[in-house]
C-alpha cells in the first residue's frame, strides 16, 4: 500500500466521487429498475404458472415458451399476443425484456445455463423506493488507495461462482489475480473479466471481495470492486473507495455472485458503500 497517493484530498476527486455515488444512487431510485423486481422464477421443461404472471411457462432448446389461455394476453414487440408463443433462446447473463402485461415487464435472462423469468412491478417497485433511505458510504480516504501488481493468466479461465440464490453456479471468466499489502499482509485476489475480453488485452474487470466490516457496516456476503488492468503484467492502482454492493443487500430477486472462496482480505476495508438504510 502507498501512503503517498492522497488525491482523495484534491476537490476534483471529492467531486468525481460524489457525482459516482450519486448516479449510483439514481439508479436505485428507478421505479423500472431492479428494486421493482417483484418475483424470481426458474423456467424448466415442464409448464408452470407463477402468480401474477399470465400463461403457463416453460423453457427447452428453443428457448422460453409461454401458453396463454383465454383471456390472457402478452405485449410483445408492440404487439398484442395470444394463445402460445415462442422466445429466442437466452443467452448467458443477457437481460432481455421480453414482454409485459399492463404496467409489469416480464424479463427473460439467463444465469448459470438456468432460463429465469422476473417480473418488473413499478408498483412493487414504488413501494420500494419509498422505503428506501439511502446507502451510506465511508468519507474516501487516501489509505484505500492501494498500489497493486497484476498478474495475468496464460488464457482466460472459467470460474464457477455461487449465486445467492436459485442454486445457481455461474461461470464466470478470471482474467487474472492483483496482489498488494495491506498493514503488512499480503493479498492476492481474483479478477473476473467482462464479457468478450480476451487475454493479453488490457480491459476493465470485477473484483469480488469479502473483508472484515462484512455483517457489520457492510454487505455480509461480500461487494464488488472495479478493476483496470493492463495487458500484461505490471503495475495498477485499486481504489478502494469506489467499492460498490451488488444487487442482492437491496432486493431478495437477484442471483448476484459471490466472492470467489480466495477473495477474502484480511483486512477490514473501511471504504466504499456501507448496508444500505430502509425506513421501513
């Protein structure tokens, strides 16, 4: 760790930080956002109907399927549907939103090779956002500034990841691991690579963690840090204020990722964003 990296003093790193928290705040308020989600299915061959949703569902190899009965009717692409139809198939960690019935989108993804549908209820979700208060966050402090090393793999390796719920198992990619010091122990944690990242190119990369604060100021099951890396091995910098919760601490219907078993520091981070506050 450097002591001697202290832009978290210069007003435009307060600024840039700040504008950060606040588009992430932004985000939660959206009442089509993921607080709205308002039910968490898994499709499987085999039809099922899930309250509040209209039709009987299944899902195979030629993707979702959906059986309307009399009565019932779907808006898909602008276009009133009835009877059965037919979804393309759902590709890994796509968010697709299919359909809707009234004000509620129906939104087809798929997560560890399950097919999963979810209901976005802006009633639901107004509810939710009238409960929420905030999230609050540590004040950014330059000890949370960490010079690194990476350490990149020969190729990307796919890394199964446990979900928080739906027994999922994601496979995600590792693209490499970034090793520091902090107050004299070393760390050496995993980074996950976006979508369509090759080897031996520099890319931006995830980083989940868990750490000492978890369960008591923070997240129990852990949050996420962005990474940049290099295209090689060398040098990068972790910024340890702009560490973010996923999904899962805000809404009891997202199957985020956990931190992988190595992702555990042995120091409590006191940066980033805290367990958010509802009023209620």
């Amino acid at each position: 760790m450097s002591p001697t990296l202290t832009s978290v003093d210069s007003a435009s790193y307060v600024d840039n930080w700040k504008a950060a928290r606040e588009a992430k705040e932004q985000q939660r308020r959206n009442p089509f956002g993921f607080l709205a989600y308002a039910g968490f299915h898994k499709l499987a061959a085999a039809p099922a109907t899930f309250e509040g949703i209209p039709g009987r569902w299944s899902t195979g190899a030629d993707g979702p399927r959906v059986q309307l009965s009399g009565g019932e009717e779907l808006l898909v692409d602008g276009q009133a549907v009835t009877g059965s139809h037919q979804f393309a198939p759902v590709a890994e960690r796509e968010l697709r939103r299919a359909a809707s019935a009234g004000e509620v989108i129906l939104e087809l993804s798929k997560r560890g090779g399950q097919d999963l549908l979810r209901p976005i209820d802006p009633a639901f979700g107004r509810l939710r956002i009238d409960a929420y208060d905030r999230t609050p966050a540590y004040d950014p402090d330059p000890r949370w500034i960490v010079e690194a090393r990476f350490v990149p793999f020969d190729s990307l390796r796919p890394t199964p990841i446990d979900a928080t719920i739906g027994d999922i198992v994601h496979t995600q990619l590792a693209v490499g691991e970034v090793e520091f010091t902090l107050d004299g122990a070393r760390q050496r944690l995993l980074v996950i690579a976006g979508d369509g990242q090759q080897a031996g190119v520099a890319g931006t990369g995830t980083v989940l963690f868990k750490d000492g604060t978890n369960g008591l100021t923070t997240d129990p099951q852990g949050r996420s840090l962005p990474v940049a890396f290099p295209a090689g091995a060398g040098p990068l910098t972790l910024d340890f204020n702009y560490t973010q919760n996923l999904q899962r601490p805000y809404t009891a219907f997202a199957p985020c990722p956990l931190p992988p078993a190595q992702n555990t520091v042995t120091v409590a981070i006191e940066a980033g964003e805290q367990l958010p506050v509802f009023n209620r």
